[in-house]
C-alpha cells in the first residue's frame, strides 16, 4: 500500500457498481414469472470455477454482460481487461495512480476508474484499450458509479468529504456535492434518481436525488460501512459494515434501515443479483464470499475465494459472480447457475410458487489468524 493510501487511515476496499448492468437486470426481472422457494439444501453451493491472475493488489472489478467483459482496477495503476467467455485477460491498460474502483458504460463503451493517488478519474476507452480522458476531481477519490440513463458518473472523494458528478457527454465535473465524512462507497438507481453514497468517517448513507443534485437524507448504518449496492427489483440497498462484521439493509422508498444481517469477517464490498434473489458479500478478513438470500434476508452460503477479496460484481446473465483479491492478485469466478433460485425457477417457471423450507442459514466463518492485522490496517 502507499503511503499516500495510508494517510487516510483506512483500508480502501469497495464494491463497483455499474448503473449499466442495472439496467440490464431490470429487463431480465419479468413479471408473472412464478420463482420457486427451494431448500438450500436441494441444490448445489455456488462455488469457484475459475481463478484468473490480474495486476498487482487488484481492489476491484465490474462487469458488462452483453460485452462478455470484466475490467478489474489493480494497485499497480492498470487496469485488466477479463474476456468472461474465455476467463483469459486480453488486455492491460495503464490508467492513473492508485486505481481503487472502476465502473462501466456498456452503452458507451466506457469504463470509468477512481484514482485514489492522484485525484483523478481515468475514462477508458473498452474497445480501443486506450484511455481517452483524464479529469481532476475531489481528494482521494475511492469509489464511482456511473448512471447510464442520465449520462451521469458519481465520484466519492474520501479526502474531500464530497462526491464529484461527471457529464459523460462532455467529459466534464458539473457539480460538487457535500455528504458525510470519508465517503467510501456510490451505488445509483438509474430509475428512482437516487444515489446512495456510504460515508465510512460518519457511520451513515448520504442519499442524494440525482436529478435535483441535492444530498435528501442520511440513513444511519453500521460500523465503518464500506461498500453499497441497489437492488432494483426490491427497493433495498445493501450495506457491508467492515468493523462489525454485517450487512445493513436499506429501504430505499422509506430511506431507513430494516435489518441487520451478520456475514464474515471484515466485508468491504457487495453485490446483488436481483434475478436470483441474492446477494454477494465480499469478506476482505476471513477470504468468503458471504450469500445473501434478499427475500428471507438470510445468510444461506459462504464460499472460500482468494486471499483478502477487496471487491465483487455480479454477471446476472451467465450467472456468474467475479471477486478481485487483493492478496494473490487473482479473480476468482463464482458459478452461481446451481444456487437455489435458479434451479428452482428452471424446474418450476410454468407451476405455482410452491411452499417455503425453513433453512438454518451457515454461521459466520471463523476469524482468520491474520483477521485482527487486516483489520488494524484498515482503520
């Protein structure tokens, strides 16, 4: 880590949320469908498939299903490029100093990255492999999001306590906006003109109406929040508190706080699934990816991945979920066709929803010997 990273004095590790892949999950949730309540049991646990080697200290990544693309933003100032169909990297793509989050454009072409050493967002150019434009922002920028219907890229500078607001017609800052204290964390509702910045300093949700560009209201969440994801399809966003070892889960219609999920060690980034119902907690201390089942709001899985998983994102058209590890370099690749509702909903799609099988959701994974030195570095 750099010593520029360090100043802060905390560990940066989040989930990338591209609005882009919301809007493509939204068309997959049709309605009428009648979706299965399976046992847990009946199927089987999602698991690794594939573990792909990145640039070095990879900390996050985003995917563009109709491209069969994975761009992963690596500490050594690259960015990978994953062709998801051969799980091979096809290109590696210098971009600025201390990327720390990356999201897509799939309709532009575009992958937009956070450079948290240089106060800076790098816009790349996916087809080309070339970086086309690089705009100063905030201090310390950590996380972005983009909107892909109002052609809008939300930046979160840590350093600056504010969020930067990016017009990708023009490639240009039109608005700085003020939230809470070390903003660590941006997930976009394209469709609610919502975005939802997680402010690590003040424990609390800024959630700002993207289309007045005003912050409406702050939601109180759990110990040093992380990263944030929306679920479209049930108005809730997802939370990974770090220092208390759980997930929040948001109401994004009454802008509060409905439950608290406990997962593994140390989550820092997550990732939703609307289609199948789940949830993907990244557990950057104890190294599982955490599954949440968001209608029963249980933890139903835990999957062993690489070391220090700093990031996840979903690819709900192959059912594939994809975790940057910081530790070993690595993306590992989650097959998450066998998990419940997926194979539930391909046996029953034309039947009546059947009844719900109670299931004891998995406990936490122990904590890891090296748990309380990873925690103690993220503060």
């Amino acid at each position: 880590m750099t010593d520029s990273r360090e100043r802060t004095g905390w560990r940066v590790v989040r989930w990338s949320r591209q609005g882009a892949v919301a809007a493509i999950v939204l068309g997959l949730v049709l309605p009428g469908v009648a979706t299965a309540r399976g046992s847990v049991g009946a199927v089987a646990t999602p698991h690794v498939v594939a573990t792909i080697p990145v640039g070095a200290d990879p900390e996050a990544v985003a995917v563009d299903p109709a491209a069969h693309r994975a761009v992963v933003a690596n500490s050594d100032d690259t960015v990978s490029v994953i062709d998801t169909g051969s799980n091979a990297v096809v290109a590696t793509i210098p971009v600025g100093k201390g990327p720390l989050d990356v999201a897509l454009d799939p309709a532009a072409h575009r992958a937009v990255v956070a450079n948290f050493d240089d106060d800076t967002v790098s816009v790349v150019d996916t087809a080309r492999h070339a970086v086309v434009a690089t705009l100063p922002v905030g201090v310390s920028p950590g996380s972005v999001a983009v909107d892909p219907i109002a052609q809008r890229v939300y930046v979160a500078n840590s350093g600056s306590n504010s969020v930067s607001v990016i017009d990708t017609r023009r490639t240009t800052v039109v608005a700085t906006l003020p939230v809470g204290q070390a903003p660590h964390g941006v997930a976009v509702d394209p469709a609610a003109h919502r975005a939802y910045v997680v402010n690590l300093g003040s424990n609390s949700i800024s959630v700002i109406d993207t289309a007045r560009a005003a912050v409406v209201a702050t939601v109180p969440v759990g110990d040093s929040p992380r990263g944030v994801a929306v679920d479209l399809a049930t108005h809730r966003a997802y939370v990974a508190n770090f220092d208390d070892d759980t997930v929040a889960v948001i109401d994004t219609h009454r802008d509060a706080a409905v439950a608290t999920i406990p997962v593994g060690t140390d989550p820092g980034s997550v990732a939703v699934d609307p289609t199948a119902h789940r949830a993907y907690v990244a557990n950057y201390g104890d190294d599982t990816v955490s599954v949440l089942d968001t209608r029963h709001t249980t933890l139903v899985a835990t999957i062993p991945v690489g070391a220090h998983p700093a990031g996840v994102a979903v690819d709900p058209i192959a059912h594939r979920t994809y975790v940057a590890n910081e530790g070993d370099n690595t993306v590992s690749v989650i097959d998450t066709s066998r998990d419940t509702d997926l194979a539930t909903r391909r046996s029953h799609r034309n039947g009546p929803r059947p009844g719900h099988s109670t299931v004891s959701p998995d406990r936490h994974v122990p904590r890891s010997p090296n748990a309380s030195a990873a925690r103690d570095g993220a503060r």
